[in-house]
C-alpha cells in the first residue's frame, strides 16, 4: 500500500535510516506479513540509533507469533535493559512468563508493571540510543519526510509493538492498559492457587473497567 511505498522510497533514499527499517517491519507485522517484518527489524536492529527499546518490543512480539516464547522472553529481556520503566514491558514479559508456567515470576512482573504505572516519579523513560554518524545523517531529510509519510499512513493497521501485547490464549487481556494488568496479576494468583487473590485482582480490574469481559467472565 502507500505506507509501504513511502518507506520502500524512504530507504532507498537513506539506507541507514533506522526508523525507516523498524516502520516498514511494523507496516509489514500489521499486514500480517510476519517472516517479512522480522526481516525488516533485523534491518532495523543491526543498524544505530532509532527506539530501541519498542524495536526489541516487537521482536519479542514476533517471536510470541512465531511460537518462540523463550526467545520472545529474552528480547523483552533486553528491551527492559534500555527502558526499566516501562510499565508495557514488565506487563508483556509477565505475559509470557505465565504461558511459560512460571507463575511467580509472572505475579512479580505484573505488580512492577502496576506499580510503575501508578507510581508518577518512575515515568518510563528509554535510554538515548548511541548516535548515528555524520555519514548517515546527510541523507535523511528526504527519508525522514518518506518514513514520516508512511507512519501516519500506517497506523490503523499497525498498532505500535509498545503498547500491545499478543497472545494465543484468550485467557490473558491483550492490551496494557491497568484493567488489563490487573487481570492478568489475576492470572497468576489464580494459578498459584490464591483464588481469593485472584478474585480481588479481577474486581480492581473492573473497578478500572467495568465492561472488562474477560474480568466479568472469571467472577461469574
């Protein structure tokens, strides 16, 4: 489509131009097009600069959709180096943690995440990604302008890998907002055998959230 078109434009125009790499693997995820983002983000990763932390998100994302939930762990893992506070990332990797049956792990993940989100002295913050070098820089004001082009175009059908979370089994809400951390702390509890907790978990989520149908169908 044209978002596709303006990011082909764009990297032709800048080859180096990182941001550019990560959108087109973000227009492609969104299209549904998995094999061809994760190649477009290895494009992304092997060069400097851009998001990093989000870029690693959706790794890890692709990896989930690929079935390599290890592998997805590890690169939230290292997306959670770069930005530590990021309430997203700590709710994602407490997903996984809990397909992977580590359960505890997933109740501590999920609590951080709550707590960071609720918390207005810990704002997440992801660190500066190193500089990209003179050499890369002269080129990109046509980029820019294509890859900025394409980002907008794009957004309906590929929502940002930073905010989201994807999961196979409908048992866990997929999205990053406190009902949905609430819920899936829930989750964890109610697989550690702390039903009552569980119960609690739900009943926060719904006070967030009141139409939360997943929440509504565990308190039935």
């Amino acid at each position: 489509g044209d978002a596709l078109a303006a990011l082909a434009r764009a990297i032709a125009l800048e080859p180096r131009y990182t941001e550019a790499h990560y959108n087109l693997a973000r227009v492609l995820h969104g299209a549904g097009r998995g094999a061809e983002a994760a190649t477009a983000l290895q494009g992304a990763l092997a060069l400097p600069g851009g998001p990093r932390a989000a870029m690693l998100q959706l790794a890890a994302r692709l990896q989930e959709d690929a079935g390599h939930l290890d592998e997805a762990l590890a690169a939230l893992d290292a997306a959670l180096e770069i930005a530590p506070r990021k309430p997203a990332l700590h709710h994602n990797r407490g997903v996984l943690l809990h397909r992977l049956a580590r359960h505890a792990e997933a109740l501590a993940a999920h609590e951080q995440a709550l707590a960071l989100t609720f918390s207005p002295t810990l704002a997440p913050r992801e660190a500066s990604p190193p500089a990209a070098g003179a050499a890369n820089a002269t080129g990109t004001a046509g980029a820019a302008g294509a890859a900025s082009t394409a980002s907008t175009a794009s957004t309906a059908g590929a929502a940002s890998a930073a905010s989201t979370v994807h999961t196979a089994h409908t048992a866990h809400a997929a999205g990053s907002a406190p009902a949905d951390m609430h819920y899936n702390r829930g989750n964890a509890l109610q697989a550690l055998g702390r039903a009552d907790e569980a119960r609690a978990a739900y009943r926060r989520a719904l006070a967030i959230d009141a139409r939360h149908a997943l929440a509504l169908y565990d308190l039935a």
